[in-house]
C-alpha cells in the first residue's frame, strides 16, 4: 500500500500538510509579533497574561475542538458561515493550538537576547520598529525552533480536527484521524503504515527546518583536561 | 557669541521618583570636542541619551539648529546623530553589514552606501576586517567596528560614552589617539563622557563637570582644569590636597592664607577674615630633602607617611599638619631617598595653590 501509495493515504497526507502548515503560518503570523510585543512592552497584567500563553501552551485539542465546533455549529455564533466539518474549521482550531506555542516560545526567544541590540539600532539611527526587527533577526534561530515545536503540535494533534473536520473520507480526513478510524477498525496494518507516512512527513519538515537553524552554526570545543 | 547647535534647556529627568539629571542648561556648539566628565552614577550616560534623542527627558526642552525638537522631527533629527554605546553590541553577521547598518534604516542608495563604506574603512584601518564575522573580533577590534559604523553615518554631532574604559592600557592609548586625529581631521563635532581626566584634557576642547546629576563647570579644557568652581569639581579634577585656611589679607593677585601656625600664598580673591580651602595638584608639589631659593613662596617641612608607585610615577604623602600629596617619577623618588619616615620638604609656588571660598554652593558657573 505504501510503496504504490493508495490514492487515499495520497489524500490525507497532503491534506495534513496543507492543514497544519497553513495553521502554522497563520499562527507565526500572529504569535511572533505577539511574542515580540510582549518582550518589548511592559504594562499592568501582562504577567497574567504571559501567564495564560504559557498555559495555552499545553492547551488540551479536545477543548480547543469543543469550543471551535460550539462556535461553528449551525445553531452557533459562527454557524451561518457553514464552516464545520471543513478543512477551514480544521486550520482554525490548529491557529488555536499553535499560537500560544509560538507566541510563548517567541517571547522566550526575544527576551534572550541581549537588550543592548535595540539600544544598539536605535543608537544607529533605527526607528523603534527598525530596532525591534533587530530583534527578530538576532532571534531567529530560537524562533525556527518555534517554528518546529507549532508545526509538530499541529500535525500531531488529532483531538480538535476529528470534532470539528469529522473525519469525511475524501474531505476532511487526515493521517492523525485516518489512524484512529483505521485502529478503531482493527485493520492495525493500516494503522501502521499510516503512521508511517505521518512519521516520514513530520521528519522531513523538521530535517528541512533544522538543516536551515544549524547553517553555518559550527561547534567550539576548547581544548581541556577532562 | 556664536548659536549653539544643540541646546538643552530647564532640563530634569527621573526614574520613578529619582531625579538623575538637573541641568539648567547645556549646549554643544558647531566643530568643537566637548568632554563631559564625572564620577559614576553622575548621570552623564543619561546626559548623553537625552542630548542625543535616544530618550525623552522627563521635563525640558532640546533644540537643534534653533527649531525645537518634538514628535514630529524626532526621528530625523536623531538619524542626524550618532551614539557610541559603551558596550558596542555588534549584530549577527558580517563586519561589513554591521557597518552598513546605519545606512540602512537610513534607505541610503547603494552607489553612496559603497562610497561610504571605502571611506570610513580606510579612516578607521578596518578595511581588512569587512568580511570577518563580526562576533569573532579582539576588543579593540571591536572598538574600530564602533567607530566606523559611526564615521560612515557622517553625523552632524557624534556622541561617545565612554568609548574606551572596555579596553587595556595601550589599546586605549592608541585609540584615543586615532580618535582625536580623525576628529580633527573631519571637524566632527563631538560630546564624549568619560570619567578619566587624561581622556578629557587630551580629546575635549571644552569641559564640562558633572556630579550627582548637576553641571557643577563648564568651559575651556584648559580653564577648567586650572580653576575650578568648588571643592567638587577640584577632586573630580585631579586637585587633591584640601585644607582650610582663614584669609589674612589679599595682595594684589594673592592671598595670605593662616592654616595651623603656617602662612600660606595662593591664588584667588576672597574677603579678610573669611573661610577658604586651598586646592593643589600633586604634579604641582616639588619635593626636595631641604629647602633652597627659588621663586617658590610656600615651603611645607613635613614626615613621608606612604609612597604608592604607579607604572612610572610614585603618588607621596606628607605629614605637614595637613596631608599633602606630590606626584614624583619614580626616579626621583629613587635619588632623593624617599621612604616612610624620612623628612621631607614640599614647595608649592603660590600660583598653583588655588583658593576657593569654603562651602561654596554648586553651580553653574562659568570658569
């Protein structure tokens, strides 16, 4: 199955990365800037809310799932835009998973680097957005790490998809969800070979995003004793 | 009198509810080397990121040229300027990109970025360093990068805090030489601070003393060094012997001043009967194992109670009644046999003792 690939895994794992990718730029457009701002701006209750991304940060999918298809229930708020059991409703539920994670290990990211780049811009000239680019740029090996660990919860997650894409053979299916339908099914054969594709997807993304976040990083081992 | 080119006025600036900075007034004129020097914590970096629109001074008013500068020039008067960070922090990537950097933000066209870049390499000697990775650079290496990145901007005002204290002896030496040859070179106008007299006398072409947030001086390098206003500004300026006298009477240029059974010739004006101490600088101190004729007026006999050697000179202190310091090479102090104990004699011409009315107020005057 796997060497011919059956036009139906095809399916589903293009799907999952069409899903999980576009939730994952969607949400790196959101949660850099949000991590950035966060670094830069200090202001009552912004502990809290540092607070509530770290928490989100572990935010259970079925709960995201839960309240993305409350929302989007025909009787729902949301419910006139038809959205449930789309691939949309899919990416909306991942941008939710996957902002807190990015946002969260963006914030990480900027507050490690040394304050002294911004006064360092804006000594030379920069505007204050000119100075918070520096930002950007100084951390943007840090900031591919978040780029892997939002995309790894996105294409790993299957909670939320399978409540609010349905698992619609053809539609909505995913590798995540087609695995659980396969082993509900008892056909672990399929289950497996699933995975499989699931695994190789997963890996080849991140070997793609490492081989860019290690470029020209060579190691520095001082001569020692011990 | 000539404008100034940058003027603060009714300046005060706070951090929570300490007020760091009070300056009344502060201006940087066209072409000139002014030098600000002060202790730590004197508020001279926070003088420094005011004057150069890094920050918003808590009350006051700044002004560039005579137009007043608000939220709307801010940003393109502060690209006119350029600050050297005491700590540079030099960006990920090549030498040549942190150079260009300034340029940059500026939107400067490349054909000009170019022009630039050769001519602020070849004035600061780093033309060989371009492509190196900039993170893997010596200190003063490092130092040369920071200038250039400022030279290729070609700043109306440059300021530098403290550009060299990160730096051993002799780097800093021949920095601050290069630095005072390009700055003459390009007329650049310039404010550095720094805590170190040397650097003051040798690069500024004004002075101006800070401490505890307030200008306690401002004028001539060379005026200041030789007259401070108060007994402040005398330490900050390398007057180290202090002792409090009452005038007996003023002759002509001169005063006679009464300290514990000696009779004292010094400098300055001041009303008989009147408070005053007395400042000299221990370069200023003759030492000598007996007194001789000469044109010195004031001969203090007193026992050596410590000699501290430096690299060529040894700083000795006297017991005359008051402490009394002389700065000698340390080959005199070899062929005149000073050590602790012995007797010694200081002269001090009556020129190089200053007289400043004791418990002057700080302020603002004008040397």
């Amino acid at each position: 199955m796997l060497a011919s690939l059956d036009p139906e895994v095809a399916r589903a794992a293009l799907l999952t990365l069409k899903v999980s990718g576009l939730a994952t730029l969607i949400a790196l457009g959101l949660g850099i800037p949000m991590g950035l701002w966060l670094s830069m701006a200090r202001f009552p209750g912004r502990r809290l809310l540092v607070s509530l991304i770290n928490t989100g940060m572990g935010l259970p999918p079925v709960v995201v799932g839960l309240f993305v298809a409350l929302f989007m229930w025909r009787t729902g708020p949301l419910g006139g835009l038809h959205l449930i059991y789309t691939p949309a409703a899919m990416v909306i539920a991942q941008v939710i998973i996957v902002v807190p994670i990015i946002a969260g290990l963006s914030l990480a990211a900027f507050q490690n680097i040394d304050p002294l780049a911004v006064l360092q811009a804006r000594a030379l000239g920069a505007s204050n957005l000119q100075a918070a680019l520096v930002l950007f740029r100084e951390a943007r090996l840090p900031q591919l790490a978040a780029v892997m660990a939002g995309f790894g919860g996105a294409i790993s997650e299957v909670g939320a998809v399978l409540m609010v894409g349905g698992n619609i053979k053809g539609h909505t299916r995913v590798l995540t969800t087609a695995i659980v339908q396969e082993t509900r099914m008892g056909r672990f054969e399929v289950a497996i070979a699933l995975s499989l594709v699931l695994l190789a997807l997963s890996f080849a993304v991140n070997f793609l995003l490492t081989s860019i976040q290690q470029k020209g990083a060579k190691a520095w081992k001082p001569r020692t004793w011990r | 009198m000539e404008a100034a080119h940058l003027e603060m006025t009714g300046i005060r600036h706070a951090y929570g509810p300490v007020t760091v900075l009070d300056v009344p007034r502060f201006s940087v004129f066209r072409g000139e080397c002014l030098a600000v020097l002060g202790p730590n914590g004197s508020g001279k970096s926070t003088l420094l990121r005011l004057a150069s629109l890094q920050e918003r001074p808590t009350q006051g008013k700044i002004s560039y040229r005579g137009e007043e500068i608000g939220r709307r020039n801010g940003l393109d008067v502060r690209r006119r300027f350029v600050l050297l960070l005491q700590r540079p922090f030099l960006f990920a990537g090549s030498v040549e990109r942190n150079i260009l950097y300034g340029l940059n933000v500026r939107g400067t066209p490349r054909p000009e970025m170019k022009r630039r870049l050769e001519k602020a390499a070849s004035l600061c000697s780093i033309g060989h360093l371009l492509g190196r990775d900039a993170r893997k650079l010596s200190g003063g290496e490092v130092q040369r990068i920071n200038l250039a990145r400022a030279f290729v901007l070609e700043p109306d005002i440059l300021f530098l805090d403290e550009p060299f204290s990160p730096l051993d002896a002799p780097s800093r030496e021949e920095l601050i030489a290069e630095l005072g040859r390009v700055l003459r070179a390009t007329g650049q106008t310039a404010v550095f601070v720094t805590h170190h007299r040397e650097e003051a006398a040798y690069l500024g072409d004004r002075l101006a003393v800070l401490a505890g947030g307030k200008l306690l001086q401002e004028g001539r390098t060379e005026e200041v060094f030789a007259a401070p206003v108060d007994d402040e500004a005398a330490r900050l300026l390398g007057h180290a012997t202090l002792l409090k006298g009452i005038v007996e009477e003023q002759r002509g240029d001169l005063l006679v001043v009464a300290h514990g059974g000696h009779r004292i010739l010094a400098a300055g004006r001041a009303d008989a009967h009147s408070e005053v101490l007395l400042f000299v600088r221990p370069e200023d101190v003759l030492l000598a194992r007996q007194r001789f004729e000469s044109s010195v007026r004031n001969w203090f006999e007193g026992r050596v109670v410590e000699v501290v050697p430096s690299d060529r000179f040894a700083l000795i202190t006297l017991d005359c009644g008051f402490p009394l310091k002389a700065l000698l090479t340390k080959a005199s102090v070899e062929e005149l046999g000073i050590r602790p104990g012995e007797i010694a004699w200081a002269g001090v011409k009556a020129s190089s003792l200053r007289a400043l009315p004791a418990g002057a107020e700080n302020g603002n005057g004008e040397a």
